[in-house]
C-alpha cells in the first residue's frame, strides 16, 4: 500500500499529512515488519489509526517513536527492560551502565581471544593448546598437554605462571627421555630417570609446591581436592612405568633435607591418595 498524502488546515495554517502502511513504516526504519509487530507487541510503539479499508495509518510521531526504540536496542538495552524503562530516564541510564559493564568485558574476552589467537599462529602451535603455553606445546606430547589443562583449572594465575616458568626449564632430554619411557621399563632404566629428574627442580608434573600452597591454588579449590585431582590425572594419562617414577621422583623429593626440596614441610605426596 503506498503512503497517501492529505491537506489538513489548522489555525488557519494547511500542511500536509503523510500516512505509512506497516511494511511502508518498517522500511523507512531500516528495520523488518515482524520487527514492529513485535514492538506493537510489547508496548514499545504507539498503535496507529486505521483508514476505513482497517489498514494501519502511520504518521511521522510514530516513525520518530520507532527510530527512537530501534537506537536505544542498538545501544543494547534489552528491550524486556526498555519497555518497563521507556518514560524513566534514569532507569534507562541504569541499564545503559549495566550493558557498558557487560560491553566492556565482551572486549576483553575478545581482545584477549585475538592474543591467544595471534600467539598461536606466531608459533604454529596446536590450536588446543593451554593458554600461555603455546611456546613449548609443540614440544610436549599429549599427555603432558592433557595434564596442563587439568592443571590450569587447579591452579591460580600465579600458580600457573609458576607451572609455564617450571615447564620452559624442563631440559628437552629429559622430557623426550620421560615421554619415551615403555610401560615395562627395565628396574635400572627407572632408577636412572628418576635421579636426573630428582635434580632438576623444574620437576612440574610432581609440583607440590603449587597445588599445596594457598598461593598458587585456585581459590576454588580445596587443597586434598587439588591433590586428588592433579594424582587421578598423572595415573590417567601416563603409563605405568612413568607414573612409578614420579611416585619415587615424589618421595625422593619428600625425603631430601630441606634446603633440596622443591617447598619447606613435609606434606604427603600427591600420589598417597592415588597409589
């Protein structure tokens, strides 16, 4: 239906009248028609006269009405909450806070996203990759990488910093030496890797000193469920022979004096509840 035109005389003055269809107004919006029904709907926009054929009769306030309703849900506003808030200024500035505040974690969340992004495509790491850990995840094999997502929900941001410092100074022989590691290794082939790994304090897959500590354990967490965790998930995803080593790199490290051990105290190994 095309828009009609009219001359109306006022207080001596005539001016034109223009009446918009529906689809007509919705148009002129840049919006659809089920879009303005669904406003009609909600009380968001005035319902209009209808000529004598009953076709709906839109007029410039209403057109203005809608252009105002579509600029304030671009905004964000929910438009459930714009309806309840359409003739208080102040609620709508309320609710204009509320979706800057949810706006501006959005944009962190992505900004974040697009360096996550950036460093994995840097290094050509696997896009699964544990955040943070993209540097060396090409280096560590599956279940090392298994153990770290694991871990990275154990443990607080600190303790994760912690844990990427301790797994970037994992010497790479003694990584490849434990990844290669048969589940029926030989007694003297255990023996061995465990005295090399004893002796390097970046031991991370036995790390006590985060899961135990305040500090470094997620606040979500209590410490006997860190360790429950963190031992299931070493027996899950390494062989036998590779989890008897940790158990005895574990009470090896337990047993040293004090100034050798990874952490003061003589709290029991992750392992003692998983053995």
């Amino acid at each position: 239906m095309a828009a009609t035109r009219g001359t109306a005389s006022a207080g001596g003055r005539s001016a034109d009248t223009v009446a918009w269809s529906t689809r007509e107004l919705a148009d002129l919006a840049g919006t659809t028609l089920n879009t303005v029904r669904h406003y009609h709907s909600l009380g968001l926009l005035d319902t209009p006269e209808r000529n004598r054929n009953g076709y709906k009769q839109y007029q410039v306030t209403h057109l203005v009405q809608l252009l105002q309703v579509r600029r304030i849900a671009e905004l964000g506003v929910p438009l459930s909450k714009l309806a309840a808030a359409r003739s208080d200024s102040t609620g709508l500035r309320a609710e204009l806070r509320q979706v800057d505040a949810a706006v501006a974690a959005e944009i962190e969340r992505l900004c974040r996203a697009r360096s996550d992004i950036a460093a994995i495509l840097d290094v050509r790491a696997p896009i699964d990759a544990p955040r943070g850990f993209e540097t060396v995840a090409a280096q560590l094999s599956e279940s090392d990488l298994a153990l770290i997502h694991i871990c990275a929900r154990v443990y607080s941001a600190s303790g994760s910093f912690r844990l990427r410092e301790m797994v970037a100074e994992e010497p790479p022989a003694l990584r490849r030496e434990f990844d290669g590691l048969s589940f029926d290794a030989e007694e003297a082939t255990r023996q061995l890797l465990v005295r090399r790994m004893a002796a390097e304090t970046s031991n991370w897959r036995w790390a006590e000193v985060l899961w135990s500590s305040e500090e470094f354990r997620s606040p979500d967490l209590a410490r006997e469920e860190a360790r429950r965790t963190i031992g299931a998930s070493v027996n899950e995803f390494y062989n036998a022979a590779q989890s008897d080593v940790l158990r005895r790199v574990s009470s090896s490290l337990r047993d040293a004096p004090v100034e050798h051990r990874s952490r003061p105290g003589d709290a029991p190994s992750l392992f003692d509840v998983v053995a």
